[in-house]
C-alpha cells in the first residue's frame, strides 16, 4: 500500500490483481456533481469500476405525470441544468407534434438562436472545467467570463440566467427584445475572440496533448452499441447528429457542418466541441439574418390538451440526443413522459473506458464525457 | 391524495388524469402519418420477423410493433443483426404502467438504424402480477442502466442481466415510485 492521502481500504473482492480500492465522490470536485466511482486498483492501474449514480434523483418522471404541461417546463429546465433552453425545446417540440400544431417562424428562428448560444454556454463551461480537471485554472477563468456574457443576454430576453421557462407550446414566452440582434452580434464577435482564445491556449499545449492523446479510446461500433451520443459518440468517427439525421425546429434551414473525429480519444471529445461551438456562431449569424418580424406564439388553449397518442421527439443537446417520449391520454397531463437523458447513456460507457487506465486519467476521462448530474439522475 | 372538487376554482388544478379532465381534447386521436420510409419499413417487418406472431401497427410517425415478451431479445437480435433492417442504436428502453387499466406493463424499445435512418418501437406487454422477460443486454450494451433503472422504479425483471442491483434509489428502498400505484403526496421519514 502506498501512501495516498486518500482513504484506502485493502480488499479481496476477487477481482483479480486489485489490491486497493478508492472510493471517489459523491463529493468530489472532478466528479461534476454527485457521482461516485468505486476504483479497484492494482497499484495505480484501474482494473474495475463501479459507478454509483442517483445523489440527486427527484422523481421528475413521475412529477410530469401530475402536473400540466406548462409547469413542466419548469422541470424541464432543471434537467440538464447547463443546456436549459435545449431541454425546454425538446419538451414543447414533443407536445407540438402530438398536436400537430404550427409554430410561427419568428418563435422558431429564437429558439434556435438561444438554443445555439445556450451550446455554446455549455461547450465553454466543458473547455474551462475540462482544462480545470488537469490543473490549468486559467481557461475555466476565461470561459466562465464569457459564458456570462451569454447569460446577461438570456437574462435580458427571458428574465432568468439559468432556469429560464420561456419556451411555451406553440411558441415563445414573449418577443425578443428590440436590440436582440444586434447584442447577438456583438455578442458573437466576444464569444469568437473568446473561443479562439481558449483554443490557442489549451488545445495544442504539450501536457495537455500529452494527458488526453489516446486516452480513453472508444471505437466507434462499440460506442454505438453503448447508445452514446453527440460530440463523445462523434468522436469515435460515426457522423451522427439529430440536427443533420432528422432535421427539427427550421435546422434544415442553415448551413453548418458537423466535425467528427476519429480517434475516439479524450482530445477528440475535447476538440470536436471546441469546433461545435464555432459551427454554431454560424448557424446563430444565419438565423439572425433569415428572421423577420411576426407572430412568436401559435393560437393554442392556455392549457395544452394534446390528443391521445405516443409520440417520440429528439433534439441535438450540448451533451448528445436528447429524447422525450411522450405517452397521452388525451388529458392536460401526460400519462407517461420518458427522457432519454445523453448523459445517462454517455456515462454508461464509463467503466469500459476506464479498465487499463491509471487513476490519474480517470479524471480526464470522466471530465471528457462532459455529464450533467441533473439528468443522469432526473 | 386528495381528489379536491376543481370547480369554479382558479387555484392549481388536483392531479389530472384522463378520466376526470374538464374538456375534450381538440382531436380524440392524433391522426397517423407515416413517412415513406416508415411505410417501407412496415411492410418489411414481417418479412424479417417470420418466426414470430407480431402485430405491426403506427403511432403517428413511428411503425409499433407488439412482439412476445417472452422472445423479445431473439426479435431484438434479428432486428440488430439483419441487414435489412440493422437497428444498432437503442435510443430508449422504458416501461409504460398500464396496470390499471389492462393489468399489465409495456416495455417499449426505441430503435433507431443509421445505416437506413429509419426508426421503429417495439413493445412487449409483460402481466403486472408478475413482470419478468429477458434482458436485452446481449443485444445492445446500452440497455444495461436502461434495464437496472426500470428494475428499480417498476419492479420489472429482466432475466439474464449481468447486474440487475438498485441504481438510481438508495439501498433497501421498498417499494416501486414509478409506478402509478404508488402514492405521489405521501412521504415516509427517512
């Protein structure tokens, strides 16, 4: 036994060569919330895991049941608490479908737009905790600058930084405010420096290339059997993305392409979001210009009452595709309403990732599979 | 839970369920409306799935099919491993409660193919009283928390899974929360 500080337990689990196992979470500061991993260590060598999810379980899928659909909004923004705007558009997409309902551009045009910066939000808060993760302080510094650059503006359109609630069935709350588009546009051009700052400090630095190049390596018909999805999965090689594979909301209206890696690494996860982020600047500036003025809010009943049916509604979230099933019976709650949370099943993937790895790179790992507790746990 | 009187109340509304909603839907049924893909798709299933009594059906987009609960991994494997269809991503494992009503469970996979990007749900009916079917785990590693998540929340077993130990609840709960039987207002101490 080696003198870690940490406190170790000697055990015989029959795990074959593990002689030591560490304990690591749910307080944690690399473990991004509540999560806890049993380590089985033979030296400093990983030979098994056991992740540990459910610190922050609510019960949300069973409080859909029993509330209407607006309030459930509310409970969609606590999801994956980094991407609110994105959880919230999966929700009313669904509801809209059953409802075979036609959503005015304008509002279109603004979810994706908030979607968008809501991306890149959640892509800095990756760069600066990822970085954070291996011992750089100074990206997470910079990018959290930024991403409240991103949040006073959400502040400004919906009233809220994080827990907005402004997506309604069939529309948005309100219209934007009348300088919208051009704080978007300034906005774009300080995210831009923002990124490229992050970029040229982090992504080509010798330890860090060092610490994440062919660590964590995933191929890419494993990672599609293990239900992965959005930047980890595309890491691996597999191009897919909701927003090319089935275009929701007005996606198909916008030129932008979708990076995939290919080494299926730790600095592929890394770097495939970093290009995102870019990827969706542009998407952002197309919006600004195809948008024109109109109505942002369908004609609907001010408690939605979808027809009785199922129906199953996915969407590009930062950390992957994000689904909703939707069970109705035709009454103003659902009867069953189902996530498919990406970090769920991002995280399942973990063990395989970690076995043959030393427990320094768990960290890095981990941190590469970008999870929101929030959501595994709901 | 209380089953308070609604009427000429603006307060917020007691828990809703379908039987004791105020007004009708605005269509009793959401109309079908299969994509071109989905049609082809429903036309080739019992074509691929010969061995076995399923029922093809559509739920808006989506092709349905109701397969025995008892082969579902054998149909989940075909459906995976034939070119024809070639499912190799599982969006969604869950379990609908429909033990009111029919006295049973409905574990519905979500089916996605990149290959032919097209999609299909399948759906096992599994009885309420005893609710076990195979794992599907053999099939695709991703069912594996799906599977431990449904075991905890419904009580539904899932036969041959490596590792079927509680996931998202605490040790020793007792009980199944997603269940509609089980009371949503009231509250044990820990």
């Amino acid at each position: 036994m080696t003198e870690s500080g940490i406190t170790t337990n000697v055990i015989d689990k029959g795990r074959g060569m593990a002689d030591m196992l560490i304990n690591m979470g749910p307080q944690h500061p690399a473990t991004h919330g509540v999560f806890r991993m049993e380590l089985a260590l033979d030296s400093e060598m990983i030979v098994d895991v056991t992740p540990h999810i459910g610190y922050l379980h609510r019960g949300s899928e069973k409080l859909f049941e029993n509330e209407i659909y607006s309030q459930i909004i509310t409970l969609f923004d606590r999801l994956d608490y980094i991407s609110n705007f994105n959880n919230e558009l999966g929700l009313v997409m669904a509801v809209e479908k059953l409802m075979d309902l036609e959503v005015p551009d304008r509002a279109e045009y603004i979810r994706v737009i908030l979607c968008e910066l809501n991306r890149i939000a959640s892509h800095l808060v990756f760069i600066g905790t990822f970085a954070l993760d291996m011992g750089a302080l100074t990206p997470s510094l910079y990018n959290f600058r930024d991403r409240e650059k991103i949040l006073a503006l959400f502040e400004a359109t919906s009233g809220a930084r994080m827990m907005h609630n402004f997506f309604r069935v069939g529309g948005i709350k309100q219209d934007v405010i009348a300088d919208f588009p051009a704080r978007v546009t300034t906005l774009l051009g300080e995210l831009e420096a923002g990124i490229d700052e992050a970029d040229k400090m982090l992504s080509l630095g010798e330890v860090f290339v060092e610490r994440t190049r062919g660590i964590g390596v995933i191929d890419g018909d494993v990672a599609l059997d293990w239900g992965l999805s959005g930047a980890t999965l595309r890491a691996s090689g597999v191009p897919y993305d909701v927003r090319i594979e089935e275009p929701y909301s007005v996606y198909d209206r916008f030129d932008f392409g979708v990076p995939v890696g290919s080494a299926g690494d730790c600095w592929d996860r890394y770097y495939l979001r970093v290009l995102e982020a870019r990827e969706s600047i542009k998407i952002i500036r197309q919006a600004l210009q195809q948008m024109e003025p109109g109505p942002v809010q369908a004609k609907v009943r001010a408690i939605a009452r979808p027809p009785k049916g199922e129906v199953y509604v996915h969407a590009e979230n930062p950390r992957g595709d994000f689904g909703v099933y939707l069970v109705s019976e035709g009454a103003e709650s659902p009867y069953r309403l189902k996530v498919r949370p990406p970090s769920f099943c991002n995280l399942m993937a973990l063990r395989d990732l970690l076995i043959g790895h030393y427990i320094a790179d768990s960290v890095v790992i981990l941190g590469s599979l970008d999870i929101v507790l929030g959501e595994v746990d709901r | 839970m209380t089953t308070g009187s609604d009427e000429g109340s603006t307060k917020r509304p007691p828990p809703i369920t379908a039987s004791r909603g105020r007004h009708a839907p605005d269509a009793d049924q959401a109309p079908s409306r299969l994509t071109p893909k989905g049609e082809a798709l429903s036309v080739l299933l019992p074509d691929v799935l010969t061995k076995y009594e399923v029922e093809i059906g559509a739920d808006i987009d989506e092709v349905v099919c109701h397969a025995p609960a008892s082969h579902i991994d054998a149909i989940a494997g075909i459906l995976k491993s034939d070119e024809r269809t070639s499912f190799k991503y599982l969006r969604l494992l869950c379990v609908v409660d429909y033990e009111e009503q029919e006295a049973a469970f409905d574990v519905v996979y979500h089916l996605y193919s990149l290959e032919h990007q097209h999609k299909m749900v399948l759906k096992g009916r599994v009885p309420a009283s005893d609710p076990k079917l195979p794992t599907v785990t053999t099939v695709w590693r991703g069912a594996d928390w799906y599977e431990r998540e449904m075991h905890d929340l419904f009580g539904v077993e899932f036969l041959g899974h490596p590792d079927l130990r509680t996931l998202i609840l605490p040790d020793g709960f007792e009980g199944y929360p997603g269940r509609k039987s089980y009371p949503l207002h009231d509250y044990d101490e820990f």
